[in-house]
C-alpha cells in the first residue's frame, strides 16, 4: 500500500509542478504578448484576467496536493529515514504556505486593488499609490509561486527517489 501511495504522490507532485512550471513560461507570457500583437483595447487587462484565473487553479491545486501529499509523508513515515521524513514534510509546508499566501492573501489584495480603482490597472498612472501597490502584489506572487515550485521540486526528487530506489 505505501509503494503505491509513493507513486500516488510522485504523480500528483509532478503533475502539479508541470503545471506550474509551464503556466509560468507559457501561458503567462503567452496571454499578454498574444493580446498585445492583436492592439486589443485593454489588452494587459484582459490577460491579467486570463493569467488569474489560471494561476488560481494552479495556487489552489498546489496547496491542497501539498496538504494531501504531507498527509500521506505520515501514512507512509516509516519508510523514511527520520531527516528524509522531516525535510519533506518541511518542503511540502513550505508548498502549502507559499501557495496558500499566493491565492488567498496576494491574489485577493491585487482584486481588491483592481476594484478600488475602478478603471483598468494599466490606465492608472505609474505614480498612483494603489499601481505601485499593485506592482508590488505582482512581485510577490512570482516571488511565492517560485518558492513553492522549489519547494516542490525538491520534495519531488526525495519522494521519487524513494520510489526509483525500491525501497518502498
């Protein structure tokens, strides 16, 4: 049952990592390059739109893989070496808070921050208070969500190994 369940995690860690790896280096750049080339009246706007819904699926579906995966790290604890078990549960917390912060902290200010204003973030003046708060919003999502792909990377490969080994 525990190999299994490795194998479970592994999937679901990588699936999610996969995800986030490519909603970063594709879809992202991809949404805003694409509307801007067609002169789409509020084009940034309109991606913003595209690239929060979609970072919402990967924020949501990483705090709960990493919560499902630490929750199977006890199930399975024996398998592990004391430091091995510590340093993953501590990587996948690290997934789950950076994640979690991104979705419902950063996520939800930089809405609230759109709503204020009232007009479309990229027709408020560079200098407005409320824009450069939005740009520091913006900083601090890629800053979480690239903690928690390290994080995840990095308990993907103590996970997988201990599947790869056969040690399970």
């Amino acid at each position: 049952m525990s190999h299994i369940l490795n194998k479970v995690r592994v999937l679901l860690i990588g699936a999610w990592l996969g995800a986030a790896i490519f909603f970063s280096a594709a879809v992202a750049p991809s949404a805003f390059a694409v509307l801007r080339s067609f002169n789409v009246p509020n084009a940034t706007e309109i991606a913003g739109g595209i690239v929060n819904r979609t970072l919402s699926v990967v924020n949501t579906s990483g705090f709960f893989i990493s919560l499902l995966s630490i929750v199977a790290a006890v199930v399975v604890r024996k398998r592990y070496g004391v430091r091995a078990f510590v340093v993953q549960l501590m990587l996948l917390a690290v997934m789950a808070l950076a994640t979690g912060i991104g979705q419902w902290v950063i996520a939800a200010r930089m809405r609230a921050l759109r709503q204020a204003v009232g007009i479309p973030i990229e027709q408020v003046s560079l200098a407005d208070a409320n824009r450069v708060a939005f740009a520091a919003l913006h900083s601090y999502s890629v800053v979480a969500l690239s903690i928690a792909i390290i994080a995840g990377l990095i308990a993907f490969f103590i996970v997988s190994n201990r599947v790869e080994a056969g040690r399970d």
